[in-house]
C-alpha cells in the first residue's frame, strides 16, 4: 500500500498527542505511587523494559526522560510528544485523597519538563474537574503554557458527565485548551467505576464547548466487541469540536476499532495521531493485510513512533498531527481574561 500523500508532507512534523510522563516520587516532584501499585505486574514490567531501578528514584526518572528523548530524536516522523500527567483521587468535597490514588504526576513536573525540552516535549497536564480548585489550577497551567488536559475518570474516579464539571468544561473552551480524555476499559491502573469510560459521557464537555479528544478511537478495549463505534461515527458528524486518538489501536484489546475506522476515511480529519508511549505498538493487525515485505519492514522498525505511523498508515487509516487542533482552538478571549498562553 502507498503512502497517503497529505501525510507524506508532514514528516518530522507530527506531534504525538498521547505520551505517558512516568516518574517516582522523588524530592519536590510532587509525585506519588501507592505500595499496590509499585507491585503491579504492569509497573514491575515497565520498571523491567525501560531498566529502571525503583530504588533510585532520581536516577530512574532521569533515564525515563533520556530514553524517551532518543527515541523521540531517533524517530523519523515525529517531531514531538505531548507528555501527559495524572491527577489524583478527590473526595466530594474537592480534596485530594491519598489512600485512593494510586498514582499521580503532578502538573508541576509535567511542566517543568515541557520547559526543559521546548523542542520535543509539550506539557498535558491533568486536572480532576472534581477537585475544589480545578479551575484556579486550570488557570495555573494555561498560564505556565499547558497545551492540553489528560483525564482518565476510571482511576480519577469521577463521572465526566455530570452537570457539576459545566464551568469547568467551559473555562477549558474559553483557554482553548483541549481535554483528551480516556475512553473505554482501563487495565493499566486500579480502575473502579469502568461505566465512566463511556464516550457518551463527554457531551457535557463538547455542548459546553470545549474540544474533546476521546483516547484510543473511543474503544471499549475488552475485545469482544466495539460497543462504541456508532458513538465515534455519531460524535464526528454530531460536535465539530470532537476529535479521537489513534493511540494504543494496535493492541490486541483495542484493534477491532482499527479493523473498523480505517474504513472511514470521512472521519481521518478527526482522528488525531498518538502511541501511549510507553506502551507496546504491535505490527500484528499488518498480518494477512500487508506484504510480507512491509511486515518485515515493521518488524525491523523498532521506534514506537514510526511503528505506530507505519502500521496504521499501511493499514490505510488516515490520520492528522496535533497542530491541526492547536490551531483550530486558538482561545478568544475576553478583556479580562488572563495572560495568553504558549500554545
Ligand atoms: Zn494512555
């Protein structure tokens, strides 16, 4: 299969929406891990492929960063990553809850890093709507130049849908900052209420006005069935400001939407480009599909994203960078509104 042409003029351009920033706690960083979570077969896995010593929390973030800096350096079509953080738990009154987080990356080291690597990295932080000063942080980070908002409701434990997130749904649409937000089952962190995955929960985002990215093409992630592939279809031609990640599409709990929307090429102008770095990109969905010389040419790729643009490419999804987004989301705001962000 050739390459489609609109992407052709994009290489080394491409902004991968969906990178996981991962750090121990260590010094002000503001991190947390739970003793549960530090033992999960994942973290351990993680800790393993990336040879990363929990027992030297300085050094083991600074390795996360270098080797994400060389693979993003060493890719042949992606310029840079949006590096996402994770909020916490937060009671109903708005508080932080630690005994219920299992696992936070503060805003503060999202952005620090984003300031550090202006070349490569953009900051997504991550802000629970249910925390009493989600605004004012808000406010915080448009200003200190986040780029977009990351919220994963499963583990934050909070319903986007709620009528109570309004205001906050709508000083997102008055920043211009996008929220990307998890969509279907979440395996990777302790998820508790897997309802709140649902796409159909973010209306109350998008009819407020902000723009939406649902992760992973919006879906359900349990590979029987994609219970939400008539929302995406719905949603594209329902709110100009809905858009989806193509992140994590190849795993094998997630390609049948791949299989699904590669055959809706009326909807690639909203699907936007992402890995889940540090996840795994599979070449498998290429199997039966592709020659055996483009699949020897996947196997060979071992840059997660350029396998993730090669494999969905030859898979014939089309596909567009984050700048599109940036662009079309540019804020107006009025007089009295805060200083103008980086973005
Ligand atoms: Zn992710």
């Amino acid at each position: 299969m050739t390459a489609m042409p609109q992407l052709k003029q994009r290489e080394k351009s491409l902004i991968d929406c969906h990178v996981h920033l991962a750090a121990l706690p260590e010094g002000t960083n503001g991190c947390l891990i739970s003793e549960k979570m530090l033992k999960s077969p994942l973290f351990r896995f993680l800790l393993w492929k990336h040879q990363l010593s929990p027992t030297d929390p300085a050094a083991a973030n600074r390795k996360y960063i270098q080797d994400l800096l060389e693979e993003l350096r060493a890719s042949q079509h992606v310029q840079q990553a949006v590096l996402l953080g994770m909020d916490g738990v937060y009671t109903n009154d708005g508080r932080m809850d630690p005994h219920a987080t299992e696992f936070l990356i503060s805003n503060d080291y999202v952005l620090e890093q984003a300031k550090a690597h202006p070349n490569e990295f953009l900051a997504g932080v991550s802000i629970n709507p249910q925390r009493i000063d989600a605004i004012e942080e808000l406010q915080r980070c448009a200003e200190l130049g986040a780029t977009l908002v990351k919220v994963l409701p499963n583990a934050q434990q909070f319903d986007p849908g709620h009528y109570r997130y309004k205001k906050f749904y709508r000083e997102l649409a008055r920043l211009g900052l996008p929220l990307l937000s998890h969509v279907g089952y979440e395996f990777s962190l302790i998820g508790k209420d897997q309802s709140v995955g649902d796409p159909n929960r973010l209306q109350t985002a998008l009819e407020e006005g902000a723009t939406v990215i649902a992760a992973h093409g919006c879906s359900y992630g349990l590979m029987v069935y994609e219970k939400f592939y008539p929302t995406i279809l719905q949603f594209v031609n329902r709110y100009p400001n809905f858009y989806a990640d193509i992140s994590a599409l190849t795993l094998p709990n997630r390609l049948g939407m791949l299989l699904k929307l590669r055959h809706h090429p009326e909807i690639f102008d909203r699907l936007i480009f992402g890995t889940d770095y540090p996840l795994s990109v599979f070449h498998l969905p290429l199997w039966g599909l592709a020659s055996f010389s483009t699949i020897r040419r996947m196997m060979l790729t071992t840059n997660r994203f350029d396998r993730q643009y090669l494999v969905c490419q030859n898979m014939g999804l089309g596909f567009v960078s984050f700048n599109t987004i940036i662009q079309s989301t540019q804020p107006s705001l009025p007089s009295d509104a805060l200083p103008s962000t980086d973005i």
